[in-house]
C-alpha cells in the first residue's frame, strides 16, 4: 500500500471518532487511537469543570505534575494542543518514538477532532441543560401553559396542563387544543387562540369551567425572527382563590369604610408627608369642613402649631410606638379655636416598614376650658378672682432671686364676721369683691394679689423697694376712700402692713413681719372704724324706709318725755333716747321682702324678722357707744306677761326702758298710717293700750303712759 | 543470567509438572523466575503443585495453551517449564482471578507490585484469557497502572478447544477466566513481531460495533460489506475464507493489527476473535503473494534474535490461527525458522489465542502474529 493511502486511511481514521456519550468514552477512544497509530505511551486530556476545578483525564502517566510543560528534549515525543479559546481545553499525546512530520500533522487533526466534539458535546449539554431548565421552570407553573401551531395541534405543553386535563403529558402532544382539553369536536366558541391567528395580536378573556373555578386565559402570538406565524402560547391561570380574596377584601373595605363613617369620633389617615389620604365625616365635622373637603390638606395647614404637630408625627416613625391623647389646637373653618385630642398609630406595611397614620379625633374644646378652669380655681379665688393661698403659698417658696427686692403687703377687712352676722353672707362677699377690686386697680402690673384667708389680703410686689411700696400703700387707701365716699353702704375698711425683703431674710420672715405690721394698724384703727361701721349701718337702714326715721324720731321724744314722769336720771333718759334710736339697728340685717312686706309674714318670715333684736344686740355690743344700750336692744320686743322674744322675759324682769319704749313704739305705730291701715286716733290707741296693759304692757307704765298723752291732748 | 526449559508429556499432571521443572532447572540452576505452560487436558493445580515442588520459591507464571513450542516443535499435550535464574533478575508475579474488573476505562487499578529498577530492562509478561473480552482495554489498563518505561509480552491463553476453559497461574495459585502477570527485571530483552498479511488497500469503516460483534461496515450489514469485497457468496464459505482474510486495523508505520473473523451471526454482523472498536478504519488484509504467511515468521525469529546480543533465552509466541491455517506446515516452518538460531539457545513459548506486544510503543493486542522474545 502506498504512503499516500496509508496516510489517507490514517486520515480517515483519526476523523472518525464517534459522538461519546461522555467525556470518558471520548478520551478511551483517544487512547485507543493514539497508541494504535501513533505508538502514544501517555496522553492527558483537561477540561474546565462547571466548577472552576479542571477536570483532568489521563492515561500513562504516574504523575500529573508539569503536565502540559514541554520535558527537556522530549519535545519530538510530544504533541501538545490546546483549545481555543485556551481555557476551553489542553490534550497532551506522548509517544515512545520521536512523531514524524506526518504523524505530528495527523496527531494535530486527531486533536482537533477532539477539541471539536469536546465543543459540540459541551453545546449539546448546555442546550440540554438549558432545555431542562426551561422544562424545570415551566413545569413547575402553577398555571397551565402550552403551545399550539396554526391547525390547534399542541405542540408543547407544561406538567400543569397535562395534570389539569388529566392525561399524560405524552398524549396531549400532537392532538387538537380542543379535543383534549374541552372534549369537543370542534373549535370552541369564542376561542381566544382563533382570535389571535385571526388579528395577530394577544387576547385575554376569564371564564368559568365546568367545575366553578374561575380561569384567567391569555393567548399571545408567536413568531419567528422572520415574523413568520409560529402559533399560540396560551396560559391559564386559576384565579378563583385571587377573585374570592379581591371580593373578601372588598367586602371587608367596605364595611371598615362603614365602621369608619359611622364613628362618632373622627377617623383620619394621613400620609408620611401629613396630608389627610382618608378621614370621616365626624372627622370634617370637627373642624368645619363639608364633606370631601378635609381629603388632601396637610396637618400644617389644619394644627395652629404646625411643629408640635410634625413632631409627635415624627417620634411616632421614629420610635414605631403609638401615641394617645396628643391635644392640638386646631384652626376651625369658622376661625374659632378648637381643641382636639388626637391619637397617632403607625400603619405599616409587610415588611414594617411605616407607610402612614392612622388615629382617631374628638373634640376637646369644653373639657380643655373646663380643666382650664379647674386649674385656675385650684390656683385662683373663686369669689373674688385673685390668686389664693395655696398659690401664694408656693409663690413664697419659688419666687426668683432676679425679683429682689421683694415687698409683702398683709391686709385685713375689718369687721366682715360682723357684716356677714347682720347683713348675711352675700353683702359680705360683695365687700370681698370690692375690697379686690381696690387692690387690682392699686397695684403695679407685675404685682400680684391673694386672698388668702376669709378676710385676709396679701399681695407680691417684686423688685419692690420701701419707697416704692409706700407709694402703692398710699394708692391704696386713695383708691379705698374713693371707694367708700361711692359705695356708702359697702364701705371697707383695711388693716394693710408692708414689709420687704432685699434677699437677706426669708420671704416667710417678710410675711411675718407684714403680719405684724397690719396688727398694729388694726388697733390703732380699731374705735373709729367700729363707729364708722355702725353709723354706715344706721344710714342703710334709714337710707331703706323713710318712715322708719319719723318714727325713730317720735320715739326719741316719747320716751324720754315718759322717762322724765316717771322721774328717771339723765343718764337713764339719755340711754332712753338713745335706745329709741337704735333699738331697730338689727333690722338691717332682715331681707327688705320680709320687712316691708304688707300681708301676713309667714311662720318663717316672721322667725328671720323675731332676729333682729339680737342682730341689734350684737350691732351695740360692739360699738363702745352702744355698748350700755346693747341688752336694751336686745329686749326692747319682750312683754309683761313673758310672751314676747327673744328671750321670753316677763314682768320686772324686761327692762324698765324697754317697758318704756314697748309703750312708745305701739302707740306710735297705732297712729301712724301704714300702707294697710290708716292711723289710729289718739283715744283708740289708748285704748288698746289700755287693754294691753298687764298683758303687753307694764299696767303701771301703761297707766302712766295713758294720762300722759290725755293730759298732753289737754 | 541461566536458562532452562523442560517438557514432559507424562499424563499424571504433577508428575509431568516435576519432571518439566527438574529438566529446566538442570539448565538454569535455581530459578528467579520460571514459567509454566500446559497443553491438553491438565489440572493445573496438580501441575502446579508439582512444579513447585521442584522449583521452590521462584516466582512462577503461567497457563493453558493449545500448544507448547520448544526447540522440539510444538507439543499438544504436556507440561512445558522454562526457568531463569541470575544474580541480577528479579521478578514479581501478579495473578487476577477475573478479566471482569476490566472495563473500557482506561485508568489502571490493579495492585500490582512493582519494583524499582534503573534502565529499561523491565519486562511484563501477561497472560489473559484467550476468550475473554477486551484485552485492548485490560493492556492498557495495564500501561496506566504499571507505569511507563515497561515492555510487554505475552500471549491469550487458551486449550485444546475442547472445554474452552483456560487457566492461568502464578506462583499463588491458579485462576480461570482472569490473567497471570509476572514482571521481569535485569533481563534486556529485545522483541519482534509479525504476521505476513499485506492490506488489500480499500478501506471500511465499522460504523457500528458491540464488544467483539461488528455489525456494520460502511453503515451496510458487516457480512454483506465484507462478502462483496472478496465475493463471498454465502455465509457458509466464511469460515473457509475468513481465516485467510482478517481485517486489518492501521497501525503506526504503516503496520496493520489484524482481527481474525470468527464467525457469522444471523443479522449479518461478525463477531471477531478481539474486539474491534467502532468508527476504526478497517481493511481486508490478504495473504502475501503466494499464500505463504509462514515466511515471516523466520524473518522474525532470526532478526530479533540476531538484535540480541546476549541471548539466553527465546519465547515464541505463535498465534493458533496460523497453527490451523498452516497445518503439518507450521512445524517445518518453526524447525526451518529456528534453525538459522543457535542451537544450544533454549526456545520455550506457546500457541497463543492472540499476542501480546509493545513494539509499537503502547502494549496492543494482536491476531494471527507471531511474536519472538529474545533475552539474556
């Protein structure tokens, strides 16, 4: 045989490997053919593994080191090749015998062929690799997926498919679309995938099978790259569960809108920005809007304090915690403030991540005002406005050092236990008001006033000096008399000490000193203003009737007249005048209802008028003027036979000038006209007094009384 | 080094075995390394017993053959024994009880002892079963195992085509179905080998093979592929011809591995005596002008003992296909073909089921060769 077709027949050999179903099977024919043709004594193959490892097959060899390293002069021995690119292979061939130039050239091709079906084989895995990863991906859908050509004949389609029809996956292959899935003859009505060859575009329909699921079918056109029709891809999809959810949550929504818009608190839901994304109409209603209208503004524009707002807002996302009962003026649509409580609650979303708020509003405008109130009293006097002594209290412990010098004023209203027994309570309260009043419009703004007893004033005058407080005590008594030449029948009288503190003593020690001071004014004021209080009483009652002063008048001289028959001291006459004057002093304290009153009095009417006996002994009892005539007041409505009050005395035992003037005051008022009667004659007020006597009257007094008046008629 | 080689043809197999092993250690003196070769119907244990008997601790391997060869011809029915001994050989043997652990994998993975030698006189003799399959892929498993710098020699072992039962045996013991290896050092051996085919020069592919079946060549049916190409008319003469017209697979140099055709299946596939891998470019070999294919075997025989120097010993290994094809011839061949060697140069081998060689570089696998192994 030639050399030419000896070379041919190597030729055709060294090109005829056969596609090995592995890269073992390819490498045992290489060694097969290399030591057969080419007397190789070794060979090594090395291929990249998927894992960055090569993998390494070799034959004849004891160690890999150096492999792929040319020996020293064994280079005529050795065919080395390496793919292309060079980290797709290298193949090694060692020989016993130096390669001739033919052989090295058929080696090379033996090489080549290798490296080629290397290379298909490696394409022939990734295709396949990627074949079954499509296969894997699609096949592990949960919707049903699959192809069909022009005719409708599946040409491919995925495991959920073939379950969802219930047959093989083999048996679905080849046959018509519908056939197989819907069992009919024909195409189906309506049928997407016709629709789609017909207008090449993608269609999408839901429809109900036969068992009730709710099935979401799309169908797009496919095409090769030449735009050529290929068929359909069809997907469907079961969206009964998705359908029943979306209705589930819709109803759900529905009825939390429901809840929401029912509250009778306001809902609100703002954004990460503040703006109001949801709210309720009890919500608008807060604030004045119409309905729709809260929708969109942000809480700046809603809040009077936009920061307070924003950082409550903003400790709720930073710290991921709800808050409650935030109070926040807000600006009412009419312009009014109003005051709402608001709570704040994060909204987050599945990964908890905050995505807005959420709270409730009511409002609070009327408890705020309320509580506002309740501090105020806790802190205030509630009948006169100033500060109190719980207040003042607390002012004495805390005042700053900057308000130094500090001066404390101490005042007394004189006499209000007195004021309060005589003329009740309320007219006590209104020379409390006054008194007040006197003391507001005295002092500086800075200067604040207490009262901090039933009848106790005190007052702070920071940076204060003695000079400066003299000037405010002179302001005081100023506004005082100014009050009392207006106000005669409320006129107050003040007992005011000062003292002031530079910061070297306590402020307590101030007060005590203060204190001190007013005591002192008190006593040396003590006298006048008691006269001043009784002649203030006197010109109330007389300011009140008229006619009660005529009739003190004729008493006056009645009774003294009497006095003197019955031969009496000066003295005695002089109390007996005085008595005549005042012995009605306690009907100032008797409501002008009851004391003016034209009918009969009531049972209890007539008890508060049975009173004033008493109120005008306690009027006389302290006053040193009156003093001597007090128990005269006192008794001055007992009678003969014990019948008469307060004390029920009878006889010798009433008090001859009270036996005087109860003869006075009855003929007096006999015969005075009063607006229910006229007056009596003076011959028929005798004679009742007549009638009277040793019942009413005293008979001797009586008698006496009797010939006086007829010797006077005389 | 000292050689020996014995045969008896005494029936009683331990007594043939003592007598063969005393013969050649006669000549050899104390062995290293012997070898051992039955021919008809033996037990080899007895054989083995009694080898060993004599020959004490050498190494010893060996088997079952159709013929053993010596200087007196080929013998069909005794006990051949060759015995090496020296100061500088050493020899280990290795004995595989089955040729299923050979696969078409090529990594070796037999646990064969191995020793350390400087130089390149190491020489491994193997002796798998004649029957088995894929000895290609058993010899270079080999290789992989054993490592480079080795030569191979060796032949399949067979019988007397009675039993098809062969045996192999080394100094452990005996096997059936598996192979028997014994490695030689200190000896320089030099080897020849050939068969005398020529190609006919039109090539086929086996496009589709199976193990030692070929079912197509050129993608039609084997048979019918190549009865056209010797105008075989029917299966019935493929016996008579295929013995003549092996197919020849290319080798390096221009040289062709041939594969005896056995016989015909009824799908017109061939089964081959050695396994022919697919996609091999084939072609049918011819015998030399004249017919005459035993003209090479003195070529061989003469020129690889003529490129030893020092020679002491001779192992042939004929293939028994051209024991059968020449018939009476082969022996006056063999007398004619060792006669232009001297004489007083011990001859022992075997009529092998296939030859073992690696002249070519790797150990192959070759049919109807004869192969000379020359050492000292």
């Amino acid at each position: 045989m030639s050399q030419a077709l000896l070379e041919l027949l190597a030729l055709y050999d060294v090109t005829s490997l056969s596609t090995p179903k592995t890269f073992e099977d390819l490498f045992a024919q290489l060694v097969e053919k290399t030591t057969r043709l080419f007397g190789a004594v070794g060979a090594a193959l090395v291929l990249p593994a998927e894992n960055g490892q090569q993998t390494v097959f070799t034959w004849g060899w004891k160690n890999t080191k150096g492999l792929f390293r040319y020996p020293k002069g064994a280079g005529e021995h050795c065919l080395v090749h390496h793919f292309t690119p060079k980290e797709a292979g290298s193949l090694y061939i060692k020989c016993k015998q130096a390669l001739l130039p033919e052989e090295r050239r058929l080696a090379l091709i033996l090489a080549q062929t290798v490296e080629r079906l290397i290379h298909q084989r490696k394409v022939e895995e990734d295709l396949k690799k990627a074949e079954e990863e499509k296969n894997l991906i699609l096949d592990s859908l949960a919707e049903q997926l699959f192809f069909i050509d022009g005719k409708q004949r599946i040409k491919w389609a995925n495991l959920s498919t073939a379950s969802a029809v219930g047959l093989p996956l083999g048996e679905l292959v080849g046959r018509r679309c519908y056939r197989v899935l819907k069992g009919h003859c024909g195409s189906c009505r309506e049928c997407l995938a016709i629709a789609v060859f017909k207008s090449g575009k993608a269609q999408q329909g839901v429809v109900i099978s036969s068992q009730g699921r709710i099935l979401d079918i799309r169908s797009y056109p496919m095409r090769r790259a030449d735009g050529a029709f290929r068929g359909v891809l069809n997907t469907i999809t079961d969206i009964t569960q998705r359908v029943k959810a979306e209705e589930s949550l819709r109803l759900s929504e529905a009825k939390y809108r429901e809840i929401v818009a029912m509250l009778q608190e306001g809902f609100y839901e703002a954004d990460l920005s503040g703006t109001i994304i949801l709210s309720n109409d009890a919500a608008e209603r807060l604030l004045g809007y119409e309905p729709g209208q809260l929708v969109g503004k942000n809480f700046r524009h809603i809040v009077k304090n936009p920061y307070t707002a924003l950082r409550i807002f903003n400790d709720v996302y930073v710290t991921g915690r709800a808050r409650q009962g935030v109070i926040l003026e807000v600006k009412h649509s009419e312009g009014k403030p109003r005051f709402v409580e608001i709570s704040v609650t994060p909204i987050k979303d599945s990964t908890g991540e905050i995505t807005s708020f959420c709270g409730v509003a009511r409002d609070v405008t009327e408890r705020k005002r309320h509580v506002e109130k309740l501090e105020h009293y806790s802190w205030h006097d509630a009948l006169t406005g100033l500060y109190n002594r719980a207040w003042f209290e607390q002012q004495l412990k805390e005042i700053d050092s900057a308000c130094y010098p500090v001066t404390l004023l101490m005042a007394d209203l004189d006499g209000l236990r007195l004021i309060n027994d005589i003329m009740g309570h309320a007219h006590g309260d209104e020379l409390l008001k006054a008194c007040a009043r006197v003391f507001k419009t005295s002092v500086r703004a800075t200067d604040r006033v207490a009262r901090i007893g039933g009848d106790e004033f005190a007052a702070i005058l920071p940076k204060c000096d003695e000079d400066v407080a003299e000037i405010v005590l002179k302001r005081i008594r100023r506004t005082l008399s100014e009050h009392n030449s207006s106000n005669p029948q409320f006129l107050l009288s003040l007992s005011i000490g000062a003292a002031t503190s530079h910061g070297d003593s306590s402020l307590r020690q101030t007060f005590k000193k203060a204190d001190n001071r007013m005591l002192g004014d008190k006593l040396l004021r003590s006298l006048k203003q008691k006269n001043q209080l009784i002649e203030g009483l006197a010109a109330t009652l007389a300011e009140r009737d008229y006619t009660t002063r005529l009739h003190v008048e004729r008493l006056a001289e009645l009774c003294p007249r009497l006095g003197r028959r019955l031969g009496l001291s000066k003295e005695e006459q002089e109390d007996l005048a005085l008595l005549a004057r005042v012995h009605d002093l306690g009907k100032v304290g008797v409501p002008p209802d009851i004391l003016f009153k034209q009918g009969s009095l009531t049972p209890e009417e007539r008890a508060i008028m049975e009173q004033h006996p008493e109120k005008g002994y306690r009027i006389a009892s302290s006053s040193p003027n009156l003093v001597h005539v007090a128990r005269l007041v006192l008794c001055h409505h007992e009678r003969w036979d014990g019948g008469g009050y307060p004390l029920g005395l009878r006889g010798k035992e009433i008090p001859l000038e009270c036996r005087i003037l109860a003869l006075a005051d009855a003929y007096d008022a006999m015969t005075s006209d009063r607006p229910y009667r006229r007056a009596m004659s003076q011959r028929e007020a005798l004679r009742v007094i007549r009638e009277c006597a040793g019942s009413q009257f005293d008979p001797q007094l009586a008698e006496e009384f009797i010939k006086m008046m007829e010797e006077n008629e005389e | 080094m000292c050689s020996g080689v014995g045969l008896s043809r005494d029936k009683d197999g331990k007594r043939a075995g003592m007598a063969a092993a005393k013969e050649a250690m006669a000549k050899s003196g104390p062995p290293t390394i012997s070898f051992l070769f039955t021919a008809g119907n033996y037990d080899p244990a007895e054989v083995l017993t009694g080898v060993q008997s004599i020959i004490g601790p050498s190494k010893l391997v060996g088997a079952s053959t159709y013929g053993i060869i010596t200087r007196g011809g080929v013998c069909t029915a005794g006990v051949g024994v060759c015995c090496l001994g020296g100061p500088n050989i050493r020899a280990t043997t290795y004995l595989e009880k089955s040729l299923s652990t050979v696969g078409s994998a090529y990594a070796g993975n037999f646990n064969i002892v191995t020793l350390s030698h400087q130089g390149k006189a190491k020489t491994v003799f193997v002796f798998p079963d004649g029957f088995g399959n894929n000895i290609s892929a058993l010899l270079r498993q080999l290789h992989d195992s054993m490592g480079p710098g080795y030569s191979y020699a060796g032949g399949g072992t067979g019988d007397n085509l009675d039993k098809r039962c062969t045996y192999q045996l080394t100094d452990e013991g005996v096997t059936t179905g598996g192979f028997s290896l014994a490695t030689v050092y200190g000896v320089d051996f030099e080897f020849g080998l050939g068969h005398g085919w020529q190609p006919t020069g039109e090539p086929m592919l086996v496009t589709r093979a199976e193990g030692k079946r070929v079912y197509e060549l050129d993608g039609v049916t084997a048979f019918s592929r190549y009865a056209s190409s010797l105008a075989i008319a029917d299966s019935n003469d493929f016996s008579h011809v295929s013995m003549k017209y092996p197919l020849g697979i290319l080798c390096r140099g221009g040289e062709f591995l041939l594969r005896d055709p056995l016989q015909v299946g009824d799908d017109g596939s061939i089964v081959f005596v050695t396994e022919i891998p697919p996609n091999t470019v084939v072609t049918i070999m011819t015998p030399p002008p004249g017919g005459d294919v035993s003209q090479v075997k003195s070529e061989i025989l003469y020129n690889t003992y003529a490129s030893a120097p020092k020679a002491k010993i001779m192992f042939v290994f004929d293939c028994v296909s051209r024991y059968f094809l020449l018939g009476e011839a082969f022996e006056r061949n063999l007398t004619q073909a060792l006669a232009g060697i001297e004489p007083t140069l011990p001859v022992f081998g075997c009529l092998s089921f296939g030859e073992i060689s690696s002249i070519s570089g790797a150990p192959l696998f070759y049919n109807k060769c004869i192969t000379a192994v020359v050492g000292g």
